[in-house]
C-alpha cells in the first residue's frame, strides 16, 4: 500500500476549528486594542469548513522560550542564577533601547546613563533621605523621564552620528561627575548598602537569589508589554509611516517628531525604574555604570541579535551575558569572542539573527528566479530576466509556440512568395503564401499595420500602424504616398515580413 505524506507548510499550521454558530471571544492586551494571538478566519476550499489559522507564531515562541526560563531557573546553580538575572535585566535594557533606536529612529548611546541616573538618585534619596525601596522605582522613573526629556530636546535638531556623539559625551561627563561628587560618594564615587526589596538575611543566599531573578524576569516581562505596546498602537503606527517616507508623513499631518519624543520619554522613564532596581539588586551603584566598555558590550547586544525587533535585543543579549558572564575562565580573550561574533554577523547578516530567516528566504526565492530563467532562457520565447514576472506559465507555452511558429514561416519567405504576392495582392495564393497571411492576420493589434486614404485625395494611400490603446490615434510609418491600393497592399506586406524575419 502507498503512503502518502502532506506536503507544503498546511501541517505545521496551527488551524482550529470552531463551531459556526457560536460567537468568536478575542481577548486583547491590557491598556491597548490588540489581541493576544493573530488569529485568521478562511474558509477551506477542499472540505469547505470554517477555520481559524494563527497568522503570527511569536507569541507562542515567547511564551515557551520564558516559560522554559521561569521553570528551569528553580534548578540552576547559584552562579547560573544570578547570570539568569543579569541576563533579564540587560535584556529589559536593550527591549527599551531597541525601542528609541528602531521605533523612533533616535541614535541615542544614552542609554546606560540614564540607567546609571535612576540607579544614582534612588540610592541616594534611599541612603541619606530614608526612602523606602517601593518608591525608589519611582524616584528612578522620574529622574529618567527628568533626563529623557533634557535629551529629548537636542534630537529635534541633530540626527545620526551627531546625536549619537553627544549622547556618549554626556554619559562620559555623568561619570566624571559622579566619581568627583565627594560629598555624596565619599567611596570613590559608589554609594554602598542600599537597600532593598531582598531582605538582608537574603543576600547572596539561595532564596534571595531566587527572589533577584523573579524581579528581574518581572522587569524584562514589563519591558517587553511596553515594546508591544508602543509598537501596536498609535505611536508606533506614526513613526512606522514616517520611517517609510517623511515627506508625506508631515504633508498627511502626522507629527512624528513629538511621537518621537514621546517614544523617547517612554523608554527614558523605564529605563529610570531598571536603574532603580539595578541598584537594589546589587546593593550598590558605581561609576563602572557609566563606562564606555559597559556601552560597547550593550552596542554588541543589538548588533548580533538583530536591530528594530525585540527578539534580537534578547537573543544578542542572552549571547554576549553567557559569553562574559558565564566563561570567567577564559579572561580577555571574552572579549575578542563577542568581537569575533559581532564581526561575523555584520559581514554574513543583514539584520542579525533575527533577520537570517529572511535573508535565507530572500536568497532562496533568487535562486528559484535564476532557475526558472534558465529554463525560459532554453526555447528563447522569454528574456530571462522576464521570467519571475510570470505567475501563469501558459504565457510561456504560447510563447514557445508562436516562436515555433515563426521559425516555420520564416523558411517559406522566398524571393518567388515575395514576387506572387507582389503581381496578384489579392485573390488565390498559394498554400505557403496562404500560411504567411493568415499568421499576419491573427496577429495582435498592436503595431498592427494599415492603409489609410488621404482625406484630400482619392487614389492617394499611406501606412499606418495602430497603437493598441483605446483612444490613441495610429501612428504614421512613413511619408510615402502610394497612388495603387495594390501596391499599398504589397508595402503592408513587406513591413510585415521584416518584421518577422527579425524576431
């Protein structure tokens, strides 16, 4: 007995099948009018029933991906814990920073500064003012929407690499400042027991590791609802418009620059309550989180995960945190293995891991292009670079066929047809003669010839040729005025034939 196995990409959709009566339930995202799965109503035209096809997978992945992180994170060691955590809170980082970089199109190398800021004013207001650690996210979110707003400004005027050396000299002169800030950090610029939201009996024990890493997966989960937030709802749909083409975003009335600052403002301020809790993880805060090779790593992340998508802020940033984090024993050479990575996918990707998948498919559907050209190419009826134009290939059938066909005609054209044709225009033929008129009648009315009488003369004919388009007049062939029909007939004939001899 044959067996028979499903082909194409129906088996590995996800399809359901619902009752055609009951009322379909969508549940959307808090805060937004999206929906939590991409669901896709057809109708199969094989069995004729209703179905539902998830059109968008992601979610599925990132639910499996996390889930797999939340429930295995109980059984790591202690050193594979706290690289989890390290893992979620630069991977939150890099969400937000995706999000100024890639959805409002701002070049900003600010990014760890205002971490540092948030990270900086809620230890402060925490160790010398008394504040509890609940409102310490606060403090943070509002010195990095304080920050935000004061580097928000310069973006409306620079651009590009402009912008981007600015912000990496302020995160540079926010170093310098913090280590020579004595009266707040007399320890060479670090601000040492703040507290919190693990309890002292906690730290670096294993439950306050347990409880490190949940508030990091917390603080990554959020970024991520803000991600998907800004990037499905009215902000992320101006700036997509506007990032297509500028010119007619303003001229449609869209004012992208301030969906631009408020993006900006947005990822400033969570980026304040990361810096917040950056320094409650660790107990501390340093200059260190201002430096320029704390940057570069960051600038690593984005680069081999894949720019614009949050799938590759994550994945470049799991990359790199393993690589550094997890292989100590390696020492610098860590370092010139994140370099090596980062070089190979610029040179090979073009748009880090994430965009492999496109890029192989791209290349994929160009090699099927070349292929079908090389086919076309063989019989000479198509142009190869013609051939990916055709969705139905009975074009090129015909083509092959009225190619054929004219290579026939083509041996019958003889000075002694030529003659027949010219002594007796009308009347019997031939059978080769027939056979050449009849493929000039059937031909297509475009560039098709004609006789036309001159309105002030009576025996007085020219050759035109018609356009092919409703409404266009013919075009003159040439001035030549013919005063016998016949020998008008004949010049017809003539054009027609070398028409065909050079195709």
């Amino acid at each position: 007995m044959t067996k028979f196995y499903e082909i194409g990409q129906r088996p590995s959709e996800i399809i359901l099948h619902p009752d055609g009566d009951a009322p379909l339930h969508r549940r959307r995202l808090p805060f937004t009018r999206r929906h939590l799965l991409k669901w896709r109503s057809r109708t199969n035209p094989k069995s004729l029933q209703q179905e539902r096809m998830l059109a968008d997978k992601r979610p599925l992945w990132w639910a499996l991906g996390l889930g797999a992180l939340a429930i295995t994170a109980p059984f790591l060691t202690n050193a594979s814990l706290t690289i989890a955590a390290i893992f979620c809170m630069f991977a939150a980082i890099n969400v937000l920073w995706t999000l100024v970089i890639g959805t409002a199109g701002i070049f900003s190398l600010a990014t760890l500064a205002i971490v540092g800021i948030g990270a900086y004013a809620s230890a402060g207001l925490n160790v010398y003012l008394g504040l509890p650690w609940p409102l310490m996210f606060v403090a943070g979110g509002v010195a990095g929407l304080i920050v935000g707003g004061f580097l928000a400004l310069p973006s409306t005027r620079l651009d590009g690499l402009y912008y981007a050396l600015l912000t990496m000299g302020f995160a540079e002169i926010c170093r310098v400042f913090v280590q020579q800030l004595k009266a707040l950090t007399a320890a060479n610029g670090a601000i040492n027991n703040v507290g919190s939201f693990i309890p002292e009996d906690w730290q670096l024990q294993r439950p306050g590791l347990l409880l490190g890493f949940a508030g990091a997966f917390v603080i990554l989960l959020l970024a991520l609802l803000i991600f998907r937030i800004v990037n499905s709802e009215r902000l992320g749909m101006l700036l997509q418009t506007a990032r297509e083409d500028e010119a007619f975003a303003e001229a449609t009335g869209i004012d992208y620059r301030r969906a631009r600052l408020m993006v900006f403002l947005i990822s400033s301020t969570g980026l304040g309550v990361i810096g917040a809790f950056y320094a409650q993880f660790y107990g501390s805060i340093s200059p260190s989180i201002f430096s320029l090779d704390q940057l570069m790593l960051l600038f690593a992340m984005i680069v081999i995960g894949g720019l614009g998508r949050s799938e590759g802020a994550v994945i470049g940033t799991a990359i790199v945190v393993l690589i550094d984090k997890g292989l100590l024993g390696l020492g610098p050479l860590r370092i010139l293995l994140v370099a090596a990575i980062m070089l190979a996918v610029t040179l090979f990707a073009h748009n880090g891991l994430v965009g492999i998948r496109e890029q192989f498919r791209g290349w994929r559907n160009r090699k099927k292009s070349e292929a079908r050209a090389r086919r076309t190419e063989k019989g000479g009826e198509v142009m190869p670079e013609e051939a990916i134009e055709f969705a139905d290939k009975q074009e090129i059938y015909y083509r092959r066929f009225q190619k054929r066909l004219r290579d026939r005609l083509k041996a019958l054209i003889t000075p002694e047809l030529i003659e027949e044709h010219r002594l007796r225009p009308l009347g019997q033929h031939s059978d080769a003669l027939n056979r050449v008129l009849n493929h000039f009648r059937r031909g297509e009315v475009a560039d098709k010839y004609a006789i036309m009488r001159q309105p002030d003369q009576f025996h007085a004919y020219k050759i035109v040729a018609f356009s092919g388009v409703r409404g266009a007049p013919p075009r003159l062939v040439d001035d030549k005025i013919y005063d016998d029909i016949n020998q008008a007939y004949h010049a017809v004939f003539l054009l027609r034939v070398n028409d065909l001899m050079e195709s």
